[in-house]
C-alpha cells in the first residue's frame, strides 16, 4: 500500500511538471528583473571614484593650501585653506576670518619687500637697533600660539603650517639676534650684500670693485700675529679677548647708526669691520683653556 501511494505521487507530479512547462520561465517580473540585477557583471564607476571639486585629495589640498595664484596681486596670498576667506601679506600667522594657521611666508611675499623676518618679530619699523630681550620677548610670545604641540589634534594641513610657521620664528630669532647676521641681512635686502667668506664685494647685489681698507687689514694680520705668540698663555689670550670685545662692541655702534641713518656705503664697511672682529674673537676662544 505505502508503494503504490508513492507511484500515484510520482505520477501526479510528472504531471504538474508536463503542464507547468519549462521552470523560471513564468517567474514573477520583479523577481526576474532582481535576479538579472545581481547576476550582471559589476561595474567600477571610475569617476566616482575621483575626488569631487569640493572634496580634493589630501596631497592636492595640501598642494593647493601652499600656492596662490598666478594672477593674484603682489600683496595676495589666495584664499584660506580652512574658510577659503581671501587673505594677503598682511595676515601673517592667521587668518583673520576663521582663525585658521596660514602658510609661512616667504622673503619675496612680504608686503615690506625682504624684511620679513623683522615683520616676524614685530620690529616694525625694521630697524638695526633692536635688543636681544625685545627679540625674545616676541619669539617665546609667538611660540605660545605656533608651536606645532598646540596643533597635535588639529588636521595635517593645520599641523604643517605650525610647523613651517614655528621654524620661521627661530629663523628670525637667530638671524636678528646676532648683529653681523642682522646686518648682512638688511645689507641683502638694500642690494648692498656683504660676501660671506672674503667680507666684501662679490655677493650678488654689491657694487663692483670694493676693496678692503688696507688699515684693517694690516691690524687684522698683527692680531693673528699675536694670538699666534700667546700660544696657550692664558693672560695674554684673556688680555687681546678683551681688547677685542671693546672693539666689537664700538664697531656694532658705528654698524647701526650707520644703518638706520641709511648710509649703506659706511654700514657696508662696518659689517666688513665686524666679520672680522668676530673671526678673532672666535679664533681667541678656541685658544682659551677650559672654564
């Protein structure tokens, strides 16, 4: 009996199968349609993958944040990286529309020509005379506000401006601290430059044919003579160090008046006078004993 229920089953079935026709062949339309959907080829939308004008690449943002355009006036810096506000020259650290770092600015892009680092420390007007607790006042003040441990949750681009502007006040610290470098700064940007090495004349921008005074030169060899005789005496070395201190000190005085009274051609030799005062100077310390 269980057999032939099972036979009269089978055949039923077979049947319905016969009638029915081939299967899928009458699936609903919608399950039709979403079978086809998910069994198509995928395809990669590539400019869906490319970063819309409004959400740049981190590289391109970081790229654009640094340049300003090619059009713009001498006194533009291009928008904000963080607010796209339109900044200039004059917005040196910040911008004034969200408080967003700005880019370190380069020599060329200051409003003051090539005094910037002057502009960094808020000597203004930049001026040769300036004290070494004024310049640090201003440098520890700004380090506050720039240090890049201020930025440590801020976005990469924020983190990278502090950074860049952070290392620009210690450039202008270290450069306007020591006055043979503040001079030959300043002389650079007159178009006065004072070589680095030979004191005089061929730096680009310095008038042609500039000798060294034959005087200092003289005093300069009998000096070396000296430190040369001294060798290790420590009273004589002690005594030309001195010596050499008073003269630094005066030549330093002449150096700034001449600067800030715009006599290029005085300051000019000063600076000369200087590098080579700081030469002894140097050259009696190495010599000196310990302590």
């Amino acid at each position: 009996m269980w057999r032939s229920r099972r036979a009269v089953g089978e055949v039923l079935r077979a049947a319905a199968r016969r009638s029915a026709g081939p299967r899928c062949l009458h699936r609903p339309d919608h399950l039709a349609s979403a079978a086809a959907t998910t069994r198509a080829p995928r395809r990669v939308d590539i400019d869906a993958r490319r970063p819309s004008p409004g959400r740049e690449s981190r590289r391109d943002s970081l790229a654009s944040s640094r340049s300003f355009s090619a059009d713009a006036s001498p006194s533009s810096r291009g928008a904000c990286w963080s607010c796209g506000v339109a900044t200039t020259a004059s917005d040196l650290f910040f911008c004034g529309g969200c408080g967003g770092v700005l880019p370190a600015l380069a020599e060329g892009d200051d409003v003051n020509g090539s005094l910037l680092l002057f502009r960094v420390l808020g000597v203004d007007p930049p001026r040769f005379a300036v004290s070494n607790d004024e310049l640090e006042r201003a440098m520890k003040n700004l380090q506050k506000t720039l240090h890049p441990d201020k930025f440590s949750t801020a976005p990469n681009v924020a983190r990278e401006h502090s950074a860049d502007q952070a290392s620009l006040v210690n450039r202008a610290y270290a450069t306007l601290r020591d006055p043979l470098r503040r001079a030959k700064y300043m002389l650079r940007a007159f178009g006065a430059g004072v070589a680095e090495e030979s004191g005089m004349g061929d730096e680009q921008g310095s008038p042609a044919g500039d000798t060294i005074d034959p005087t200092l030169l003289m005093d300069v060899m009998e000096t070396r003579e000296a430190i040369e005789r001294a060798g290790d005496d420590a009273s004589a070395l002690g005594a030309m160090a001195t010596a050499n201190d008073a003269a630094e000190h005066e030549c330093v005085a002449a150096l700034g008046a001449a600067m800030d009274a715009g006599d290029l051609a005085t300051a000019r030799k000063e600076t000369v006078r200087l590098t080579y005062l700081v030469r002894i100077r140097d050259e009696i310390k190495r010599r000196l004993p310990p302590g």
